[in-house]
C-alpha cells in the first residue's frame, strides 16, 4: 500500500513545484490564449451580424429604389404614351383639315371653270343665234 516516507513527501513538493511552474509556463498563457480566441470569435460573429444587418437594410433600400425606378420608368412610358397619342390626335386632325381644304379648293375650282364653260357656251349660243337670225332676215 502507500507508504508515507520522506520520498513522499519530496515527490509532493516536486508535484507542486512543477504545477507550480506548468502553471506560470504553460497553463497560464494557454488560457490566456483561449481567452484571446474566444474574444476574437465573438468580436467575428458580432461584425458578421453587423455586416448582415447593413445587408439587409440594403437589400431593403435596393428593392425600395428600384421599386420607385419602375414607378418612375412607368410615369414616364405614360406621358410619353399620351404625348404620343396627342401628337398622332394632332397629324390626323392637320390632315383631315389639308383635304378638307383641298375639296374645297377643288369644288371652287370646278365651279369656276363649270361657270366658266357655261359663260362660254352662252356667248357661243347668242353668236349662233345672231348668225341664225341673221341667216333667215337675209333669206
């Protein structure tokens, strides 16, 4: 069984001596190490979080931003559709108005030359019937 001599003891005193020294050597700065890591693990995964959060807001603000681009780009396909409309409202009715002149002109233009023709055919009808007139008191 044990046996409590003077090597006993001595063996304790070194035990402890060389915790002791484990201790102050290897003990010590291996859990200040530890520390040391696990701080650096948590300062990590608290900026990822922090990153993750700011990527999510911009998320947020890109999908807001680009919800009002479409908006926007919407309103604008709109005005240019009416202004579009408006402009061809515009041609059509300038055109309409174009021939409407021209028939107009047109009719003026027959109507001229028709009262022209009949002013014409009259003149010939009167000189005719002078020469016929004419023809039958020498006759």
């Amino acid at each position: 069984m044990l046996e409590f001599n003077n090597w006993f003891f001595v063996l304790m005193v070194q035990f402890f001596i060389l915790m002791f020294i484990l201790n102050a050597i290897l003990f010590k700065p291996m859990m200040e190490l530890f520390r040391q890591r696990e701080q650096t693990i948590k300062g990590a995964l608290e900026e990822a979080q922090l990153m993750n959060e700011k990527k999510e807001k911009a998320i947020a603000q890109m999908n807001a931003d680009l919800a009002q681009a479409k908006a926007q780009a919407k309103q604008i396909i709109n005005a240019l559709r009416e202004e579009g409309l408006a402009y061809q409202r515009e041609v059509v009715s300038n055109a309409e108005k174009e021939a409407v002149q021209m028939i107009e002109k047109a009719r003026a233009e027959v109507k001229a030359e028709t009262d022209k023709i009949r002013n014409m055919l009259r003149q010939e009808v009167e000189r005719l019937s002078e020469e016929i007139v004419n023809k039958l008191v020498k006759a």
